[in-house]
C-alpha cells in the first residue's frame, strides 16, 4: 500500500473466488435438479412396469412431481 492506496490484488482474488464459489453453487444446483427429475421418473417407469395398465400414469404423474419438486429446490436455493 503506497499513499493509502489499496492493492487490487486481493480484490482480484476474491473477485476470483467468489465466481469459483457461484459456479460450485450453481453446479451443485443443477446436479441435484437432475438427479430429482431422473429418479422420479425412474420410479414412475418402475411402477408403470409392475402395474402395467397401459398408459405410463405414474411415470407422468411422478415426472411433473419432480419439476414441481424440482422448481420448488431453485426457488429455494436462489
């Protein structure tokens, strides 16, 4: 620090970790958001096997459960 300037190279190392932060964050975010939509389907289309009424019913219904779910985790987490 010279004539009560600041470095702006801590702030550069911040700047860079707060991004590392966000994109962790974030990839976090998504990998749980797939990983609800894939297993609700998974269990729709396991139910949908051994129930087999001919229309994949519980394979849509746990689908659009798991966006719902799904929707509910973004808004929370944001």
């Amino acid at each position: 620090m010279q004539n009560g300037k600041k470095s702006s190279f801590p702030n550069k190392l911040d700047k860079e970790k707060r991004m590392l932060r966000d994109y962790a964050r974030y990839s976090n975010l998504a990998f749980k958001l797939i990983a609800v939509i894939l297993a609700a389907f998974f269990i729709g289309w396991q139910i949908d096997k051994w129930i087999n009424i001919g229309f994949p019913l519980f394979t849509l219904l746990l689908s659009i459960g798991g966006l719902i779910i799904t929707m509910y985790l973004l808004i929370k987490d944001l």
